[in-house]
C-alpha cells in the first residue's frame, strides 16, 4: 500500500491550511486517491504557529495523523525546526528559503529551498506564497500532478484571484521542477 | 420522498466532516437551527448561518444551549425539521430539555461534535466518552437513537439519516461525532437531490375534530398536527393521555413510558446497523463505532497480516444498541476486542450482549487523540493468547 | 475573474464582430493611423498628442513593467479600439491600476468599452491591483455613464480642472472601482484561524 504523509507548517496567516487543503483537494478529487487533511489549530492559532497533516494513499485511510512523515513544507523557521525531528530519515524537506535557517550541519539530505515570499510578491500579492509552496510541492515531490493541482488551486481560491494565484502555482512548480532537473 | 434540490450542493468536495453534517443536514430539509456556539462544532452552525438565508430557513444564535434545545422544539411544533448542534458541556446543559423532546415527542436532532471531557476538558481534541451520557443523561426511562459516523462523507449521509429517522420515531436522534471526524478534511460526494430520500413530517390526515395529539399509529407512533393549522394540541413534559393532556396516574404512565421506549425498541430491526467484514469464521472480532472504528480497520488488518482470524464489527448505529448483532457474534467467536475513546462505556453493552460467550477486552483511551492501531493490535494478541490461538510473531512476517 | 485568453472574437450590439487582441511593437502604424482618424474632440483628453509619429511610438514601446495589459480591437484589419491598464511599479501606489479606453466613434455606444474595460480590469485583479481608477471630464456624458453602469463610483472632482478645445473649463471626474473585496476573501482563507470554508 503506498501511503505518503505530508506536513505544512508555517505561521497562522501564510495560508498553511489551505496549502495543505489543495495538496489533498488535487489527489482526492483531481487524481482520484484517497486523501485526509487534518489541521493542527487551537483556539489562539491567529499569528502563532499552525501546521496541516496530509496523508495521500491508495487505499481507504485508517489512521488520519502522521505517523512516519515523509514531506515537511516549511513557511517559517519555527515550523521548520518544530516539525523536523518527525521527519523520517529519508524524508524530503520543502522549505521557504528566506525565512528558515540552519545551524551548520543540520540542514537534511533532501532538502529543497524556494524564496516563496519573494516570488508571491513579485506575483503582485505576498498573500498567495501558500500557493508558490503548493506548485513547488507538485514540482519537487510529484505526489500530486500538475493538472489536479491546478484544479484544485482554481476551485480552492475566490472568484477573481484564480488568474494570480495560477500564476503563483506555475511559479512555484517551475522552480522546483528545474531544481530537482526534471523539465518544468 | 425526494429531497428539495433547492440548498443540495450536489458534486465532488475537500470538506471537513462538520461542513459535510451542515450540508447533510439542508438536503435532509433541515430549515431551522437554534444554537450556541461551542468548539469542536462551531463550524457546523457557522456555515448553516451563511448558507440558511439561501434556501429560506433560519438560524438562531441563542443565549446558551438550555434555550437551544427548546428553541428547536417550539420550531418543529411550528413545522419545521430542525437541529441543534453542540459538544459534552453544551449537551450537559440541554438534558432537561432533551427529556421533553422524548416525552412530547418532536422529532429533532441533535449534532454533538465529542471534545475529551468531564467539564470543558479538551476543547480541540477528540473523544468518545459522552455515548452513555446521550442514552442517559436525562431523568427517567426512555430511549433515543444515536449514529456514529466515521468520516466526513458520513457525517453528510447520516445526518441524512438521523433526520429520517427523527422524522420517522418521533424522538430525538443523535449524531456523535468527535473532533476529528468534524474536523478532518476528505472527500465528499453529494449526491443529486432525486437521489436522497426524505422522509416527510407525519402530518395528520385526520379532521381537527378527530385527531388525537397523541394516539399512536400501528407502528408505535402517533402523527403530527402543526400548531396553527385548527388542530388542538397540549404539549407537556408531565405525563399525559392520548389527548395530549396531563394524566398523572399509574395506568398512564405506564402505557406513556412503555411505548416511547416500545416504539423504539420494537422497531430496532429498522433502526440498527452494523457493518460487518470477515465476521464469518472470525476467532476474533474488534466491534468498534465512530473514529475508532477507521484506526481499528489499521490493526484488524496487522492482526490478519499475522494470520489471526480476525473480524470487524462497526456500529454505525449505537443506540439502540444492537444487542442481537453482538450476541450473534459472540457466539462464534473466542473473544470480541472493543476499543472506545473513553475509559470503557459501550464496553459494558457489549458485555452484556455477549453475555459471557465472548471474552470482552476494552481497549481504552482517555481522549486527546485516537488509538495507535498498535495499541489495539497488542489488545487482539493478548485475546488470541488467552483463546490459545496461535500466530506468527512480527519478525516471523517480515 | 479569470483573464480573458486572447485573441477573441467579440459580437457588438451592432452584429459587428470585432477581434481583441494584444497590442504588439508591429501595430505601431496602424494604431498611429486608429487615433489619426479620432475627431478632435476625443483626442483631446489623451495624454499625448498622438498625431505625432514620435509620440505614438514612445506610447507604443512602453512596455516597461507599468503597463499590466494593452490590447487593441481590430475590424477588417483596422484597429478600431485601443485601451490599457497601468500601475505604479514601485511604491505606495502598486495596488492602484489606472485604465485608458478608446473607441473609434463609428463603433461607440456598441458595448465595445466596457467589454475592453472589464476584460483588462480581470487582468489587473490578477496582477494584485486592489482599485481601478479611470478619469473622464464632466463634461464627456458617454464616459460617465459608461464607468458607472461598470459598478465605478465618482470619488472626486477637481473642480474646473481640464479645458475643452474652445478654451472653456470643465471639472474632472475621478472613478474608482475597488476590487479589493477580492482579495479580502483569499486574506480571510489564508488566515488559517478555522477550518477552509467553500460556502
Ligand atoms: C467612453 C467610451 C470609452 C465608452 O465606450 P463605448 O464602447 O462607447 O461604451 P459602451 O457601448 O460599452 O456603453 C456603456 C454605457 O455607456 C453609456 N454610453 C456609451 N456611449 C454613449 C453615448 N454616445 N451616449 C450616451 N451614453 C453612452 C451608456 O450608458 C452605455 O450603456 P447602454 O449601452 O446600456 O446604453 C467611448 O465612448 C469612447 O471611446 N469615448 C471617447 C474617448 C473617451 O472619452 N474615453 C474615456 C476615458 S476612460
């Protein structure tokens, strides 16, 4: 059985949930797995540390946590070094460039950087930097394909933004496919 | 009956099993919620508030839940289907008023998202632990029917369900989730509107000068007047006559009582459902409901992995319980392994179902968090060690 | 509001079909020739004076990252409508777009501007521009009713501010349409506070 389980931290207000909502949006109704999202949030969350757990797996799902994670998306250096001890030995490391730093020698194997909040305000909106992270997740991982990511980026956003944060996912799947030299 | 197309969000979503009971509860003809706000089912409400307005119905925040729970009442007496929705410490609040429900019979339901409890306990954090609580909490002798739904595509077709069968009974219906099926995100399909069956309020076809609030039809249960349309209707919590109007005698009471448990009780072969899987020569079986029931289909499926004969049983519906179901299954099997969010409730009923044919092994947990299927594996193996049953160990599989 | 895919075939109200296109380096001569031919009286607002060869091509080269979109409207192979939408690149106006329509006056009053405009305005919502501005003399009817029949309200008159040819002065409308509302529902939806709605 092939189950892939998924992390994404970040600060309250990046957009965190909704990165992990669309990851689990495109493989449940896009790509036709099974796919449960649960977010991590306490009742002071606004501004303060908040993370979503995403399992994508061939088979009907049982047990909705993470249990041996296998990708941490990282939009905050908190999150980043939070989150990492769970992080299985080989497990890939997606993180926001800009804002996450590590002591010498602890930075993982596998670990892809991307200046998400950079390229989401080049975009035009810092606000849709959760959404450059949903295109690098696609390009680096390839867990979810591009066209049920897209999809799921166009009915997960309002009316009115879809164009923007399109352009934000492109952005993000781009970049990471060229890091990991695949063809964008 | 079909259901109105109109307020049916029919099609494929990423939604949380709280946003599924809301729309579960609109295409089930829900048009009236009187409710407080509580943590882990605020979201419920919260999205019936904005979507309510569009369909024609209405959404009251009341002052606390004892208004809630009688809001929803004088709502279903004016024609209504209606629902309240809370968590343990709203639902402590609204036991007298869910005893009035039983007594005067108005068909309601009734969402309670489980949080770990007693008192305010965990707010965001799941557990199972209000089951007895929704079958006993309120005074004197009665019985109600509770759904334990285990994902968010349930949580939209049992409310379904629980508003047919409120319709149906005549009774409060409960549906338990907990903060995880409430808050976990999946997929849900929502069906086209000619697809879901409704059942429509009992409406009286009587005359005005014929009809008797409270005379019950064949099959246990009497039909309804609307207040305001001609009929006479006295509604009241103290025992009353077919009339509606308080007999407080021996012989009443017991021809009351009697039949508001007796129409449920006598009808449980509508109302029962238990999913069974590899039940039929299962040395084993996990009987299991709500949340845990997913965690334990993990280590139903370790434990066969190790060659156990190994079934699951899943209580969709809790109560009533289903006692024939479990008393069937013990009987065939050696042991029966019930792991719960709480630190043993439905054990006891399966005890008693059991009667002593099956061993009875609780795996307990006392909120928070679910199981690690490990934990109920270890529980499986301790039962097929006691039952004599062999199996290989882990290293042996690997 | 999801950018219109270009090239487009537009109706009119009159039955013509007119293509929308991008504006490109190689239109110079024909859109040179587009606002040659404009009467006098609509020329006269413009920024430029565009029976100028020199003037026409610094608008045309201006593809420095203010402009978000410039698109033309072509019919038998004549550029009958020009509009665009620019922004500040820099500063504390980068979330302000600030449209220019015009159409040549045989296909006025055929729905062709407000077509333009609201395909441009998608355009900048999606570059993150949070408030359109377009500005008309009081005195130019078609242009006010046009913008506010686009959901544009007037937010400011400069008093007696433009002349018209004969010398008389007139105030200058500015209209606004804050499309910022947008936007507040995609802050509301990364603000990770409660579960995602999709009401
Ligand atoms: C102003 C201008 C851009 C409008 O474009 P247009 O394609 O002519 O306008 P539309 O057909 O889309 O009309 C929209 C509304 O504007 C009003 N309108 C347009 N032309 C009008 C006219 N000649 N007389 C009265 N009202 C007129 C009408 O209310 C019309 O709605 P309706 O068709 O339901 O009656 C165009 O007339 C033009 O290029 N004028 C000269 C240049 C200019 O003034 N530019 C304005 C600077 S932003």
């Amino acid at each position: 059985m092939s189950r892939s389980e998924i992390r994404v931290g970040g600060l309250g207000g990046q957009g965190v949930i909704l990165c992990g909502t669309i990851i689990g949006k495109a493989a449940s109704i896009y790509d036709h797995k099974h796919s449960g999202m649960i977010q991590s949030f306490g009742p002071e969350a606004r501004g303060s540390s908040c993370s979503a757990q995403v399992i994508l797996s061939d088979e009907v799902i049982g047990y909705p946590y993470v249990r041996n994670l296998d990708v941490l998306v990282a939009m905050s250096n908190d999150a980043c070094h939070k989150f990492l001890p769970e992080l299985k030995k080989d497990g890939v490391l997606l993180y926001e460039e800009e804002l996450v730093s590590f002591p010498e020698g602890t930075r993982p194997a596998k670990a892809w950087g991307i200046p998400a909040t950079r390229f989401a305000e080049e975009l035009g909106r810092k606000l849709v930097l959760n959404i450059v992270m949903v295109g690098f997740f696609a390009g680096v991982t390839g867990l979810v394909s591009r066209q049920a990511a897209e999809a799921a980026v166009r009915d997960s956003v309002p009316a009115g933004t879809e164009g923007l944060n399109l352009k934000a996912f492109a952005r993000g799947y781009e970049y990471g496919r060229e890091l990991v030299g695949g063809a964008a | 009956m079909k259901a109105s197309p109109e307020g049916v969000l029919t099609g494929v979503h990423f939604m949380d099993g709280d946003h599924a009971a809301c729309e579960g509860a609109i295409a089930a003809g829900c048009r009236f919620v009187a409710g407080y706000p509580i943590t882990p089912s605020t979201e419920v409400v919260e999205r019936f508030s904005v979507r309510i307005p569009t369909v024609g119905g209405m959404f009251i925040q009341m002052e606390d839940e004892i208004a809630s729970s009688i809001a929803i009442q004088g709502a279903a007496w004016g024609g209504a289907k209606v629902m309240t929705v809370t968590s343990g410490p709203g639902l402590s609040l609204m036991m007298e008023h869910i005893g009035l429900a039983v007594m005067a019979e108005v068909p309601c339901v009734i969402v309670d998202v489980q949080r770990g409890g007693p008192s305010t306990g965990l707010p965001t954090l799941p557990a199972q632990a209000d089951m007895m609580q929704v079958k006993w909490g309120s005074h004197g002798d009665y019985q109600i029917i509770a759904l334990s739904p285990n994902s968010p595509q349930e949580c939209f077709d049992l409310m379904i369900r629980a508003f047919n069968l409120s319709e149906t009974w005549r009774c409060p219906v409960f549906m338990m989730m907990d903060e995880v099926v409430g808050h976990m995100v999946e997929r849900v399909e929502i069906p086209p509107a000619d697809q879901i069956e409704i059942v429509p309020r009992r409406w009286t076809t009587k005359k005005p000068s014929e009809y008797r609030a409270f005379e019950p039809g064949p099959d246990m249960v009497p039909d309804m007047a609307k207040a305001g349309d001609g009929y006479k209707l006295h509604i009241t919590g103290l025992t009353h006559d077919e009339r509606g109007y308080p007999a407080m005698n021996v012989p009443a009471q017991n021809r009351l009582v009697r039949r508001l448990s007796d129409k449920i009780l006598k009808n449980r072969d509508k109302i029962v459902d238990v999913r069974e899987d590899g039940c039929e020569d299962a040395d084993i079986i996990v009987v299991s409901y709500g949340i845990t029931s997913r965690v334990a289909g993990a280590a139903v499926e370790m434990a066969r992995g190790l060659g156990l004969k190994v079934g699951s049983a899943r209580m969709v519906v809790c109560w009533p319980f289903p006692d024939v179901e479990i008393a069937r299954l013990s009987r065939k099997a050696k042991a029966i392994v019930v792991p719960e969010l709480n630190l043993g409730q439905m054990v006891g009923e399966v005890e008693r179902a059991a009667c002593g044919d099956a061993r009875v092994y609780l795996v307990d947990h006392a909120g928070g968090s679910v199981h690690e299927p490990e934990r109920i594996l270890e529980t499986i193996l301790q039962a097929a060690r006691d039952a004599g049953l062999g199996f290989k160990t882990e290293a042996e599989r690997s | 509001m999801e950018s219109v895919k270009l090239p487009a075939k537009f109706a009119l109200k009159n039955g013509v079909e007119v293509l929308v296109r991008d504006m490109v380096r190689a239109d110079e001569p024909a859109v040179f020739e587009f606002f040659r031919l404009l009467p006098l009286e609509d020329r006269h607002f413009l920024r430029n004076d565009v029976t100028d060869p020199i003037r026409v091509h610094n608008f045309m080269i201006d593809d420095t990252h203010d402009r978000v979109r410039a698109v033309v409207a072509e019919l038998d192979g004549r550029i009958v409508a020009s509009a665009e939408i620019d922004r500040n690149h820099f500063g504390s106006m980068t979330h302000i777009g600030q449209l220019r329509v015009i159409i040549a006056r045989e296909l006025q009053h055929q729905g062709l501007g407000t077509i333009l405009s609201r395909l441009l305005i998608a355009d900048g919502v999606n570059a993150g521009i949070e408030k359109v501005l377009a500005e008309t003399s009081t005195e130019n009817k078609a242009a006010m009713l046009a913008l506010e029949k686009m959901r544009f309200r007037k937010e400011a008159t400069l008093k007696l501010h433009v002349k018209d040819l004969a010398g008389r002065k007139h105030d200058l409308a500015v209209y606004s349409y804050d499309v910022s509302h947008i936007w507040d529902k995609m802050e509301a939806l990364v603000a990770d506070y409660s579960p995602m709605r999709e009401y």
